[in-house]
C-alpha cells in the first residue's frame, strides 16, 4: 500500500509539522483539516481498504453493546463474552482481529448499528484536532485516509 509506505517514511517530517507550529497555526488547524477530511474522504472508498477493521478494533462503549446485543439477539453479557475482552485501561475492545463483522466483501456485517469509535474513525474531522495529532501520527501509518489528510493539511498551511 503506497500510502502508508509514505506515511512510513514521512513520520518524522509529520512529527516536526505538528511541533512546528504556532498558537496562531494551532488555532487554524481545524479549519483545515475538516477541509482535508472532507475532500478525502469523499474520494477514497474504504472498501477498497478496511484496514482499520483488519489490524485494530474499536473501543465498545456501554450504548455500543447494548445496541449490538440486539442486533444479534443476545444479551449484552453474551455478546461481551462472545466477542469482547477489558483492555488494560479497562475499556471493551475486540478479542480478536480482524472484526469478528467484516464480511469477505470488506463490508461490515452491523454497519448501520457500528460502534461509535468506527463511525468516527479516523478522527481527522474532530474539533480541537491540534489535542489528538498523536493519535494521527499513528494512524497514519495504518490508514490512508488520515496519511491524505494530513498531507493536504501540510500543503494547505504552507500555501
Ligand atoms: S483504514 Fe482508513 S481508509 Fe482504510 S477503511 Fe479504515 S477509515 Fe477507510
Ligand atoms: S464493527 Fe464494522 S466498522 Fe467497526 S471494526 Fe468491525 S467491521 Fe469495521
């Protein structure tokens, strides 16, 4: 995957990007990157990709389970023992990976009733984006969408 290949090699370039700028810059930083994310996303089709389901998984909030639980007729208990485990900050995440959801088609098995974390992933249109550039960091070296966005961040400021 070129993208992250990239994402690889400009990781410290990134890095200095986001050290680099000022309380002016920091403040203008949303502006720009809810441009980027729009523009990208719509031009990328994460079916073509699904990596995010493939090599990491969501973190289950209490509302997630519930909902899903249903989806599957099962009580909320079973679905955590069925498919969940506490991670070490005591959140619910997945057992295992790839998503126990995704379809051979790239698809997601529960799409309309997907956790929060999936919907929102991978965060490059949140408010106070400055607060999660480590987050982006890494997820640029695991999803192309955030890599693209960053990039065209990157080109926008310096313009
Ligand atoms: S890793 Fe990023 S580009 Fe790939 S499917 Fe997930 S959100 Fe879409
Ligand atoms: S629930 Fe769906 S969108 Fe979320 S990781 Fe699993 S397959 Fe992907």
């Amino acid at each position: 995957m070129k993208d992250l290949e990239l994402a690889h090699q400009k990781l410290k370039e990134n890095k200095r990007f986001f050290s680099k700028l000022s309380n002016k810059e920091r403040k203008t930083l949303d502006h720009y990157a809810h441009d980027a994310h729009t523009k990208v996303s719509n031009d990328f089709d994460c079916l073509t990709c699904a990596n995010c389901c493939k090599t990491t998984g969501p973190l289950f909030t209490k509302a997630d389970i519930d909902r899903l639980a249903k989806v599957f007729s099962m009580s909320s208990a079973v679905f955590i023992t069925t498919y969940l485990r506490l991670d070490e900050d005591g959140d619910y995440v997945l057992q295992s990976t790839p998503c126990p959801f995704l379809q051979a088609d790239n698809k997601c098995l529960v799409y309309d009733e997907r956790p929060k974390a999936c919907r929102e992933f991978p965060h490059t249109d949140r408010k106070n984006f400055y607060q999660i550039r480590n987050l982006t960091l890494k997820n640029t070296l695991m999803c192309p969408i955030a890599f693209r966005v960053l990039e065209q961040v990157k080109i926008n400021m310096q313009s």
